[in-house]
C-alpha cells in the first residue's frame, strides 16, 4: 500500500468517525430534549389539575391566611406590579443609556473594554449576591433599615441591569453600518444620527431584552427574600416607601405549609406567575415583529 492509499484509508476513517460523533451529539440532543418537554408537560399537568379549581375572584381579589381556603394572592399580585413597574422605571434609562455611550461614544481602549468585561460578568452573578447587596446598601444604609418596595426595585434593577445594557448593545451591533453613514453623509452629528437612525432601529431588540429582563426579575425570589421576608401580607403597596412580597415569595410561603390545601393554592399561584411571565414574553415577541424593519426594505 502506497502513501496515497495510506492517506485515504486515514481519511476515510476520520469522516466516519466525525460522522459517528455528530450522530451521537444530535442523538443525545434530541433525547435530552424530549426528556425535558415530557418532564415539563408533566409538571404542568398536575399544576393545572391542582391550581385551576382554586383561581376564581375570591382568590384573585383576598389577602393572603393562615386558613387554605381563604388564602388570596391580591398582596404578592400588587407588590409584583410595584416592583416590577419601579425597576423597569430605573433600568430602562440607565441600561440602554449605558449601552449607547459605550457603542456609540466611547473610545475602544483598555478601560472600556475593562467596564464591558466586567458588565458581562455582573450578568452572570447569583441572584443571591445581589439580595445580600441590596440588604446591605439598600435597606440598613439607604433607608435605616426600611424594607421598602424602592429597595426591592433597586435590588432588582442591579440584577438585570447587565442583561439590559447587554442585550442593548447587541441591538445597536445589528444596525447596519450603511444607515449611520447615509446620516453622516446628509450632515448629521453623531448625536442626530444616533437619535433618529439608530435608536429606531435598534428599539424592537431592546425592547425584547427590557421585557425578557423583566420577566426574569419577575421570578427571582432569592433577593427579594432578603430584602422584603414579608410572606403572609394583609395589605397593598400605596407607596414607594410600603412594605411588600412577590409572587414568588409567596408560593414558596404556601409550599412550605403542612396543610395539604395549600398545595392548591401554590399551585394557582404558580399559574398565576406564568400567566404574567407568558403575557411578557408575548408582548417581547410581538414588538419584534411589529417595529422591527428589514434592512432591505
């Protein structure tokens, strides 16, 4: 056998075995996937056997109770709203203003790269972090010890901030460079262009960064745990200064009790919770498609 024959057969070899490998990685892959949509959809089931007989307007409209059946969802449901409605409020402007100053307006040296290194490790921080941080500034320094919805929201605005700015700035990245130069060239600064060219079209993906963000925060109980530890609550936030709880946290109240009623009632309230995160993410995927205008149009 010659060296050209050696080679072939080496060849040969190397494609069936990546051919093997790619076979076992999408096998595996598709397995793993089914897997989580069966173990999903199971888990879903017993939560709409066990939720939906205990949503109606009495659940919806009481006050959370140490007796089942008259446990409501009405305090968590208002102190989601405020909070979620507050960090939005913050991070919007911070985050995507952050995002257009480092794409737009800040110079590409060592310290820029340096602020957008360390943003992009902020994103992947335990929540946890942030709820002790927020304890710590927020609610003993900030407010003497007040745990307040402003303290929630802010506790909240740090942990999603960098998903904010991220997303953002991926946004910008995607408006072709041809738009900025058609401004530059009819005499536009770089302020007017960024106003008028890229904003616009840089919106429909910062908007559905914004509302995933918020829908994280939305289910993130470790921080406000730490910041709120409020679970049975007999009143609505009127404002920023009241004291709260979550959705989340208050599911976690009714699970931990030993009656066997209010495993019902958790479970209305994780329907409940997945209907707000489902409406968000709807809302995400509807932006997109509305005002996002194709480069070729």
């Amino acid at each position: 056998m010659n060296k050209s024959d050696t080679s072939s057969v080496s060849h040969n070899r190397s494609h069936r075995f990546r051919v093997i490998r790619d076979q076992m990685f999408f096998t595996t892959f598709v397995a793993a996937v089914i897997v989580g949509i069966l173990g999903l959809a199971s888990l879903l089931i017993d939560v709409l056997i066990d939720g939906l007989p205990f949503i109606d307007w009495p659940f919806l409209s009481s006050y959370a109770s140490r007796k089942p059946l008259e446990s409501g969802i009405l305090a968590p449901l208002a102190g989601t709203v405020w909070v979620v409605a507050m960090t939005a409020l913050l991070t919007i402007p911070i985050g995507v203003g952050t995002a257009i100053y480092l794409e737009e307006f800040a110079a590409k040296n060592r310290i820029n790269r340096m602020i957008e290194l360390n943003i992009a490790n902020l994103a992947g921080v335990p929540s946890v972090i942030y709820g002790l941080l927020g304890l710590a500034v927020f609610v003993q320094f900030l407010f003497n010890g007040s745990r307040n919805v402003t303290a929630g929201a802010l506790t909240m605005t740090l942990l999603i901030l960098p998903i904010v700015v991220i997303a953002s700035q991926e946004a910008i990245k995607a408006v072709p460079s041809s738009y900025r130069d058609a401004g530059y060239a009819m005499g536009a600064n770089k302020w007017q262009v960024v106003k008028a060219i890229v904003l616009p079209q840089a919106l429909p993906g910062m908007m559905s960064g914004i509302i995933l963000a918020l829908s994280r925060a939305i289910g993130e109980s470790a921080p406000i745990l730490i910041i709120s530890s409020l679970v049975w609550v007999t009143f609505v936030p009127t404002t920023p200064d009241s004291k709260f709880t979550v959705l989340p946290l208050q599911i976690f109240t009714w699970v931990s009790q030993p009656q066997h009623e209010f495993r019902g009632i958790a479970a209305a309230g994780i329907i409940v919770l997945l209907l707000v995160l489902l409406s968000m993410n709807a809302a995400a995927i509807w932006i997109r498609s509305k005002y996002q205008v194709r480069p070729d149009q």
